[in-house]
C-alpha cells in the first residue's frame, strides 16, 4: 500500500475527537481525509445534529478543499469512531460526482485501511445519474 493512505489516515485520526457540544449536537465521531490532485490533504469530521442540519467529515473535509480553492479529489480515507476505515455515504459520494462529473470515477477510496481495500469511485458507484 503506498505511503500516502499512511498520512492520509493520520491526518484524518488526529482529527477524531468524539465529543457531545450541546445536548442537540454531538461531533468528531467520524473523521476523513481528503487528498487533492494537487497534494494537499484536507481533514474534516462530522457534526451530528437532532434535526438535518449535520454534516459528514468526507464532506467537511471537502468543503475545506474547496475553501482553499481546490476541486479536484484524488484520495479519500474516513475513519470510524473503533479506529477502522469505510466508505462514503450517498450524500458524500453524490457531492464528488458532481464536483468531477468527468472523472469521479477515478477518486481512490479506503475502504478498509488494516487489509489495504481500495476502491474506486466507479466501483462504488457505477451508473450515476450524471
């Protein structure tokens, strides 16, 4: 397995800080990172809330990419509250398609870091709409 899942799942598990912020909000139970085409890795974790108003950490994660003025994923890893690797939700997934509509198949995905699992986004997700 290349080294740069290894700093990818760093990234991310430096972030995983499950914690309850109110009785309505808890957050960091879920942690990801992303790498852009660039190389740069963006972390984010997710924030659970009582209603629809939360948020993914793939998503997170990409939101700061694109805060940064990047688009373009490469690599994405998301670490579970036990330590272990999965994939991206629907929500997250639909968000990378529409991002790169011509080549979000090409978006690695961890899928389990401990046997070295990946995937590829067209594996995940082989006839979207778009």
């Amino acid at each position: 397995m290349d080294e740069i899942w290894y700093k990818l799942y760093d990234a991310a598990k430096s972030v995983l800080n499950a914690r309850k912020i109110s009785e309505y909000v808890t957050a960091g139970e879920v942690s990801a990172a992303i790498l852009s085409k660039s190389g740069r890795i963006y972390t984010g974790i997710c924030v659970d809330t009582c209603s629809t108003l939360g948020i993914c950490a793939e998503r997170n994660a990409i939101f700061a990419m694109l805060t940064a003025g990047e688009q373009e994923i490469d690599k994405v890893v998301a670490i579970l509250p036990d330590g272990s690797s999965g994939a991206p939700c629907g929500a997250c997934r639909e968000l990378m398609v529409q991002l790169m509509p011509d080549s979000y198949g090409d978006i690695e995905i961890m899928i389990d870091m401990k046997s070295g699992r990946i995937m590829k986004m067209a594996e995940l997700t082989p006839e979207w709409w778009i």
